[in-house]
C-alpha cells in the first residue's frame, strides 16, 4: 500500500481543474498543480473512513455522483469542502481492507489504514514537511527543538526528494535524539503559487499532508509543533509543549520573523550563522502549536492556523516567537533567499539560543 494510500484519477478521463482564474496563475501553474490526486490517504478513524483529497475544485460533480464501496459493500459518502482539502468520510464501524469507487465506467481502489497512534501517544512531536534538505539542516532543526522544547519525536513526510531520502534523514534525526519518529515519502506535486489573492489557493499538498498526519498518527499527542526545517521556535523560560498544554484551549499561535546570516557572509549557511535580524523586524506567518486532544482538536490543520479558528489573535502567545532562516534553503522557491542581506543587526536572543542549542554545524 505504500506510505499513503494514494489514489490517481489517471486513466478515467477526468481531472481537477485550477479554480484560481488564468490572469492570477504564476509562471509554469499547470506543471505544478495537481490534477490527478484523487486522495492523498484513506485513514479509518475508529468509526468512518476518511479519505484525505486535494480540493475536489471541478471534480466536486462527478464525485458527489460516484458510487463509493468498503470491501465491496456499497457505502454513502459524505463531502465536507475547506479551503484547500476536501474530506470524504465513508461510516464504517469494523475496518475495512480496501476502499473503492465508481465514476461512470472507471473503477479506483486502495487500502485503509489504521489507527498508528501508540508511537506518539503522551509525547511531544515535531511536525513537517520537507524535500531535499540537506541532513545536516535537519539534525540542527531537530536539535535545537529537544534542547530547548523538549522534542520526543517526529513525524517527517519526505516530498519525493531527489537527493536525501529517508535513508539520510532517520540517522540525521536520531543523531539530533529524536528515535521514536516516523519517515513518509509522498512524490506528489507540492502545487502552484498565484497572484495576489490566490498566492497560496492551491497549495493542496502540506495541508492534505498534515490533516492525514492528524487522523492517522496524532490524535493521542501530547503536542504537536508544526515547524518548517527553516524555523526555530523560541519561548523563553517555557518550552512550546508546555505552552499549549497549559493552555486553556490547548492551542497556542506565535509569529515569525525573518534572520540571516551575519553581512558579508561567505558559503554555505546553517542555522547557526543565523546571527542577524532585520531592523525593523521582518515579520512572517505564524505557526502552531497543538494538544490534538484538546477543545480545538477536531478543526482543520492549516500550515499557518487552525481552519475555521474564530478570533485567532485571541490564541497568540505571548512572549512566543520563531526566527525564519534565511538561507536555510535549496533555492526550489527562491534564488534570492540565498543572498546575503548586509542591512541587519545583531540578535542576541537569537545567538544565545544557537549556543545553547550546541548545535555541529556552524563552519562553511
């Protein structure tokens, strides 16, 4: 069945269609939107089957038409539309083996997986998706969030990389003291960036990613981080676990601000030599911290919030915050973020942290 249990539209005829409208679409769009993922996962929740699909977008039709089946017996689908995912949840009170469905002539099929949630129950896990980092980065992102939040574990989905696959990244998390993590591989498309206001419409990937993650593997952490291998959480004094369990809501957002390296920096860049920040700071979206659960645990996982959250300023965190590395990168979304910026000041909290982090990779 594979790390996820994937299901293609290829051979049916049909595809998804954009629904950002061609004047807002950037270069090359259509090489990077999915067209074909019918769902990511199909996931049994201990009472339904949730299949985990990119926004259904002109498929909604023909879907709402399909005839859906669990180990052969006809079974009544239920679609629930967001933003960028769309759920299709299938009752189903025993497990099924395989899950299939019927549009017109064409017939699809996976498996289901399971509940795998013993792993992680009670801990603390560290959140993300990444593709062709470098191992090292990784080792020094995972060891700066043991040392300083605590980190148990990791759930790590590897975007088809080309060049560290999770051969490489397993000894890279267990070298930083993170044992008990799981490695997924998914090669599906990442998706398109637009124009303003649809820059991040199609991004169907990491929020279907981390919405399987939550029903298949989550539900019984203690907390779960969604961090990028580019970020650095900081809370001074308390850890981000710490933070969202005490919570009342079990639920804690912080900002971003962008770093870099020290001007006049030459090589490759780690964390690390992160030692400068902008003045005035350069803020970024915010990330998350959650007790999956907790009251808010049922709601949509977003990269930066919780989908449908009211108010979510009411949830920011005080005296929380990440640093965004900048050139902590392989350039697949930007050459420039490689470039030096010589217009930054020193940021001591941040080089205080980095120390404490005892963080190997600094040289280069």
């Amino acid at each position: 069945m594979g790390d996820f249990a994937t299901l293609s539209l290829e051979g049916s005829g049909l595809a998804r269609q954009p629904r950002v409208p061609p004047d807002k679409r950037a270069k090359g769009y259509a090489d990077r939107f999915d067209a074909t993922t019918l769902w990511l996962d199909a996931v049994w929740t201990g009472h339904e089957v949730v299949l985990v699909c990119p926004r259904l977008n002109t498929l909604r039709a023909p879907v709402s038409r399909a005839a859906f089946a669990l180990d052969g017996r006809p079974v009544r689908a239920r679609l629930r539309r967001y933003y960028r995912h769309t759920l299709i949840a299938l009752k189903a009170p025993v497990r099924p083996d395989r899950v299939s469905v019927r549009i017109g002539d064409w017939v699809g099929e996976t498996g289901v997986h399971g509940p795998q949630t013993a792993g992680f129950a009670g801990l603390n896990v560290l959140m993300t998706l990444s593709k062709d980092n470098d191992p090292a980065w990784i080792e020094d992102w995972a060891r700066f969030h043991v040392r300083h939040h605590g980190a148990q574990a990791c759930l790590f989905v590897d975007n088809g990389s080309a060049e560290y696959g999770p051969e490489a990244i397993r000894p890279a998390l267990e070298r930083a003291g993170l044992s008990r993590s799981v490695i997924l591989s998914t090669p599906l498309r990442y998706g398109p960036r637009g124009k303003p206001p649809f820059v991040n419409a199609e991004l169907f990937l990491q929020t279907g990613v981390m919405n399987v993650l939550r029903l298949r593997f989550l539900k019984q952490a203690r907390a779960v981080l969604n961090c990028d291998i580019d970020e650095l959480v900081m809370t001074p004094g308390r850890t981000v676990f710490d933070l969202a369990a005490g919570s009342s809501r079990g639920f804690v957002q912080f900002p971003g601000r962008w770093v870099h390296p020290a001007p006049g920096s030459q090589g490759w860049s780690w964390h690390a030599r992160h030692t400068h920040a902008d003045s005035p700071a350069r803020p970024c979206p915010s990330k998350w911290c959650i007790v999956p659960e907790g009251p808010l645990g049922r709601l949509q996982w977003r990269p930066h919030e919780l989908e449908g959250l009211p108010l979510p300023w009411r949830f920011r965190a005080d005296g929380a915050w990440f640093y965004h590395c900048r050139a902590i990168t392989n350039g697949w979304k930007s050459q420039s973020r490689t470039e030096v910026n010589e217009n930054t000041v020193p940021d001591e909290a941040l080089t205080a942290a980095l120390d404490a982090a005892e963080m190997p990779h600094r040289a280069g």
